[in-house]
C-alpha cells in the first residue's frame, strides 16, 4: 500500500494562500505545509498553524528570493540586501560551489529557529525551488535541520513518468527535472551520512504550475509503492499574491479545487493510498 504526504509549499506568501492552505488541511486534502519564515504573512501563518493542529508544519527554508534573517551573507546576495531573484544564477553558484556552506547552515537555521520560537513544533524541512537538491548546498541544510533537532527532509527527486510527454507544455519542465536527477545519488548518501529521515521521492514538480483535476488523477493512479510526498501549491489570487512577483497565481486556485474535489477523494480511496505526515513517516507510533 503506497503511503502520501500531501505538502502545501509556501506557507505564509500571502493571507490568501495561507487561508486556501487551511481550508485544504482542515477538508483532510493535505497533510502537511512548509512555512516560510521571512515571509509577508508570517504571522498569520502562525496563527493558522495553532488553531489546525491536525496540520503538521514543517520549514520551507528560502535561500532564493525575498531577504535573509542574518547578516553577512556576501554569498547568498551577492553583497546586497536580498537574495538572488534567479534560480539559474543560484545554480551556477551552487554547481561552482561560489556560495558558503557556512553562511547556508547559519540563515537555514536562523530560519528554523524563528519559526520554533513561534512555539511550532516543526517536522521536517525543504526548500523554496528545492534549492537543496544541489549537495554543495544540501549539506548545510541538513547540519541546520539537526542542530534544532529536525531529522527528516524532502527527497526533491521525482521519477520520470512517460505519461506527462503527452502534455507538451510540461515537455521542458519534465527535461529540466530529468537532467537534476544527477544529484540524486549524492543526495541519498548525503542523508545516510547525516542520518535524516526521506522518502522514496516526490511527486507533483513536474506539474509545478499545470495541476490540475485531470494531471492530479494521473499522478496518484500511477503512485509507485513506498512513501511519497506529492508537492503542492494551494492559494487565492488577489493583489497581494500578484505582488510577490510568484509565476504561480491562477493555478493555486485550480489546484486547491483538485486537491478538494470528490474525484481526488475516490482516486485516494481506490489506490488504497494511506495519507501520513512527516511526523507518522519518522515515528509510526505518532498519529493525530
């Protein structure tokens, strides 16, 4: 019987994505959100996460976009006040190892830090655009994660499904992810070494931005057995979201009613699919 962490990403964007990832957790859609510690709408976040107890909360550690909780990071801003806006710019860095592994582990634990401050009992972490799946910066993140006694973390590879060729708008993205699986064994080994909790893989990058009813049915139809963490990115669009500069608007919408429909539910059902946090998948005795 496979097993499914449903995750909510960016938890704490803006109060429209924080109120749509409340109502997927309390309809038991998701199981799980990460929750940015500089974002806008911390606070409310917060807020969300103590009166939906049954949502387990982990920390989406941001190293691109926005700005840092620390200072000095020369590194990660480029001298400036704010991290890099560019993804592809990071990766360079990271690939070249131009970026301190010591400025990664003090912000990424700066971050998690202030969220446990917020008296949220965090259970895993993972990255905003999976920034970690480069091992230059993976390291780091997990010496953080465990000096604050955190001990699981996405696996940020996805398996290759065939399937998505026949939508061509998800040909690129579906390239782009095959070619970053060449981090995968270090990232694996990495894990073992710093001994934290992952699962089998991550489902949902691919279809980053293009979820919908009809892609959401595919993925959990074609779930492999073991413990999966399907991606998501639940939200309303208004003028705050529109604000942050995010490509993601109008699918967050489309994506809370997948994850919310009846369909969704059945196709759960009939897989025999178990829905688990990443506290259930480090401790099996836990349970809500």
């Amino acid at each position: 019987m496979p097993r499914l962490i449903i995750n909510a990403d960016d938890l704490g964007l803006t109060s429209g994505v924080n109120r749509a990832i409340e109502e997927a957790g309390r309809a038991g859609a998701i199981t799980s959100a990460t929750l940015m510690a500089n974002s806008r709408a911390f606070n409310d976040a917060v807020e969300l996460a103590r009166k939906t107890p049954g949502l387990r909360i982990g920390c989406h550690i941001v190293l691109v976009d926005g700005e840092p909780l620390t200072q000095g990071l020369s590194s990660l801003t480029g001298g400036g006040s704010a991290f890099r806006s560019s993804l592809k710019d990071f990766a360079a860095a990271a690939v070249r190892r131009r970026i301190s592994p010591e400025e990664i582990r003090r912000e990424a634990e700066a971050q998690i830090r202030k969220i446990q401050s917020a008296g949220i009992n965090l259970t895993h972490v993972d990255t905003h655009k999976h920034t970690h799946i480069f091992p230059h910066v993976l390291r780091p993140v997990l010496k953080a994660a465990g000096a604050c006694g955190i001990r699981a973390v996405r696996n940020p590879f996805e398996p290759l499904r065939t399937s998505f060729l026949a939508r061509p708008s998800l040909w690129i993205r579906t390239f782009q992810v095959a070619l970053l699986s060449r981090f995968a064994a270090d990232f694996r080994q990495i894990v073992r070494e710093e001994a934290m909790f992952t699962t089998s893989g991550t489902v949902g990058i691919v279809a980053t931005g293009r979820l919908d009813q009809k892609l959401l049915l595919r993925i959990i139809a074609g779930l492999p057995e073991g413990t999966w963490e399907l991606v998501c990115h639940p939200g309303y669009v208004d003028a705050e979201l529109s604000a942050t500069g995010t490509r993601l608007l109008e699918s967050r919408r489309v994506e809370l009613a997948a994850l919310t429909s009846e369909e969704n539910r059945r196709a759960l059902a009939k897989r025999e699919i178990e829905l688990v946090s990443y506290a259930e998948f480090v401790n099996p005795a836990v349970r809500d």
